[in-house]
C-alpha cells in the first residue's frame, strides 16, 4: 500500500463515523421541519428562524471549543497521550463557563425578530422556540470538548451510536409533543389530554435529546481514559484555557460569521413572507445534510493534520489536507447532482404546501451551485484547524458573506426583486469566495513545515 493509499483508508475510517454523527445531528432539523411543515407552515418557518439564530450564537462557543482540536491531536500525534486528559478536562470547564454566559444571550436573541421586521406569527413560533432550546446550550458545548477528545483518539464509534439513538428519539418525541394527542393516537398510544404544542414541542424533543447524547459521550471518554497512562498535568488550567481561546475565538467568530450570514439570509426571507421563510428552510435543511458529510471530513482533516505536524512530518500534513479535500469533492459533486435531477421529489419530503414545495424546489437547483465551495471551504478550514491556523478562516469568512455574499443578496432579492432566489445567489456568491480564499491559503501553509500549537 502506498503512502497515499494508506492516507485515504485512515481518512475514511475516521471521517465515516465523523460524517454520519455530523448527518445524524442535522436530521434531527430535518425532521423538526418535515414534521412541522405537515403541522403549520408558520410554526416551520419560525423554528427553522430559531434554530438559525440559536446556531450562529451557540458557535461562538463552538468554535472556541473547537480549539481542543488541535491541541489533542497534536498532543497525540508527538506521544503525548498521558497529556490529554487534563486539556479535556479544562475544555469541558471552558464550555459550562462559555455555555452559562451564551445561554443569556440566547434568551435575548427574540430582539433581533422585532428589528428584522419578521412577520408576527412567524416571529411568534420562532420565540418560543428559542426559548426552550436555550436550555440545552451548556450541554450542546461540553459535547463539542467530548467529541474532540474521542475523534482525536480515534474512539469515534459512541458518535455514531449518539447520532442513531438521538435521530430515534428525537423523532418519538416530535411526533408526540408536535401533535399531542393525534401523534399518541398515530403512534398507538393512549390519548392523556396533551395539547399539540408545534414549535415548542419540537424545541424540547431535541433539548431533551442533548442531554441523552451528552451522557452517551460522556461514557465513551471514561472507556478512553481507562487505556491511557497516568494523567500529566505539568501546564497549569490557566494557560491550557488561553490556548484553548487563542485557537478556538477565531474559529468561533469565523462559524458566527457563516451561520449568522445564512441566518441573516433567514431573517430577510421571512421579511419577503411565510412562502418563501418556508422555502428557505426546506432548502437549506437539504443543504445542511450535504454540508454536514463535509464538515465531518473536515473534522476528520483537523485530527489528521495534527497528528502529522505533532509527529513533525509536514509532507504528511500536506497530503492529509489533500486527501480530505479529495474526498469531499466527490461527495459535493454527488450531493450537487442529486439537487440538480431531483429538486421536487427532495423538497416534497417535507410535506409542505405546494406554492412552498415550488418555491423550495428553485432554492435547491441554485444550493447545487455552492456544493463544491460549500464542501471545499469547510473541509480547508478543518485542515488548517489541524495546524493551528484558525484566523485565515474567520478572515475568508468575513470577507466572502459580508463584504460578497451579503451585498449580491440583498441587491439580488430587493432591488433586483429577485426574492428568495436572489437570496440564494448571494449565498452563492459568499461561499466561492471563501473557499478560493481558504483552498489558496492552505496551499500556501502546507509548502512548508508547520510549527506545534504552544501552550502558555
């Protein structure tokens, strides 16, 4: 087997599981917005706007927490093992203190629907969704130190068991607390007088969940510790949490950056009406499913890369970075294909009216535009993650929506009168540009050797 080939069979046993647990997570949206979409295409649209809004401040402390990642795996990769355990469990205090002050701002994320202009019912629905989900922020972020612990360790078989369980259940749950009693009845239970609570009911079905897969994670990493030697704790909790920020803040404010240009993007569609709010969340769960495989990929090229500039090998850490990519575009072409051939079928999943299905299905044709930049931008940014370069993203990032995508949309939408499509150029545009931004930044990087991310 040559180097190359054993490069590939190491990224795919570790980006599969990644991949699937990054899938599972997003299919629980999916069925949050099919099962809502046969409920009310208003409470839809609003869970789909609170679950943006949710998503882009949560990022702020996922992303901090993402700075493990590095940390761990080059640990790892230099035969330092006995010094994970306490990066960890400084990662998990960083996440409750981050968490607590998230969840405060998480309450007061309803504000921004009163200055978006959304329409009240929407607006209404999406409130009372953020409201129950921000109970499950803390646990959310101490599942991302988790996760960077096991996947550099390569003990990535609890994700998928995670993701299978949470998608099960999350799924019980929405029908139930969705449809009260008629979703008892479907389900052959007994009728106890339950209300269908909509939006709220599918905001905690999976708050509700986030606490079963924390525990599930949680005896995973006591299985891990048990095969590791004696802990090392010669650095100090004060200086592993300036490490852990001095990575994670720029990959934090760069996922902030993305997810809150595509919630922005929510906002403004909701701006347009119920349609086409509808619409968009119908497109962009589709989207996400696709983004979610790359993601894991890329959190797979974050582990790999470290493991090869820990070891000190940066030739390795180019071809890692290569590999991933590689592998991510055949999934994106794939994904970018199927939009293309089955826009309908695909949005009609949901169940949705048929003006919102139509409109869904124009959203979906233009997200098969972005697939390859969507897929090439996250997967770069995993591979410089796993270097410790995590600035260049958030700057690409910032520069691509804000200073590209966010204008294209906005003229596109409203003064072009492009609506939802115009929208989706913008995104479109965002996205290109970030990815050449990363793609030409991560070639730059790996020409020659990386220095370890420093502790202190």
């Amino acid at each position: 087997m040559t180097r190359g080939d054993g490069e590939l069979a190491a990224q795919a046993r570790l980006a599969a599981p990644l991949a699937a647990q990054q899938v599972g997570m997003v299919a629980m949206g999916v069925v949050d917005t099919a099962l809502l979409g046969r409920f009310d295409a208003d409470a839809m649209a609003g869970a789909g706007i609170g679950t943006g809004l949710l998503f882009a401040l949560s990022c702020l402390g996922i992303g901090a927490l993402l700075g493990l990642d590095p940390l761990i795996a080059q640990a790892i990769g230099a035969g330092e093992r006995a010094r994970t355990p306490r990066l960890l469990a400084v990662g998990v205090r960083v996440a409750v203190q981050l968490g607590l002050v998230l969840t405060l701002v998480v309450l007061a994320a309803p504000l921004a629907l009163r200055v978006g202009g959304v329409d009240p019912a929407v607006a209404g629905h999406a409130t009372v969704y953020i409201y129950a989900r921000a109970l499950g922020v803390v646990p959310m972020l101490v599942q991302v130190a988790l996760r960077a612990f096991l996947q550099a360790h390569g003990h990535t078989r609890p994700m998928l068991v995670a993701a299978i369980v949470g998608n099960v259940a999350n799924a019980l749950l929405d029908w139930i607390l969705i449809f009260g009693d008629d979703g008892l009845a479907d389900l052959g239970l007994p009728r106890i007088g339950l209300p269908a609570l909509g939006a709220l009911g599918a905001a905690l079905a999976t708050t509700a969940v986030t606490f079963v897969l924390l525990l599930i994670y949680a005896r995973a990493i006591a299985e891990v510790r048990r095969g590791l030697p004696p802990p090392i704790s010669d650095e100090p909790p004060a200086a592993i949490r300036r490490a852990i920020l001095r990575l994670g803040a720029p990959i934090g404010l760069q996922l902030f950056a993305e997810v809150a240009a595509f919630a922005l993007a929510a906002v403004l569609a909701g701006r347009l009406g119920a349609v086409p709010a509808a619409a968009h969340q119908i497109a962009l769960q589709l989207s996400s499913v696709s983004f979610a495989i790359a993601l894991g990929i890329g959190g797979a090229a974050a582990t790999r890369v470290g493991l090869a500039v820990g070891a000190g090998d940066h030739r390795r850490a180019r071809r890692a970075a290569l590999t991933s990519l590689g592998l991510g575009a055949i999934v994106m072409t794939s994904s970018a294909a199927l939009f293309v051939l089955a826009p309908g079928p695909l949005a009609a999943l949901f169940g949705a009216r048929v003006e919102v299905a139509a409109s869904a299905a124009t959203l979906v044709q233009i997200a098969a535009v972005f697939q390859l930049s969507d897929g090439a931008q996250a997967i770069a940014a995993g591979a410089l993650r796993g270097a410790g370069d995590t600035r260049a993203a958030f700057v690409a990032n910032l520069i691509g929506h804000y200073a590209i995508g966010l204008p294209v949309a906005l003229v596109a939408a409203f003064a072009f009168d492009r609506g939802a499509p115009g929208l989706w150029w913008g995104l479109t545009a965002g996205l290109t540009g970030t990815a050449i931004a990363l793609l030409a930044r991560l070639a730059w990087l790996t020409r020659r050797p990386v220095a370890r991310a420093p502790i202190g």
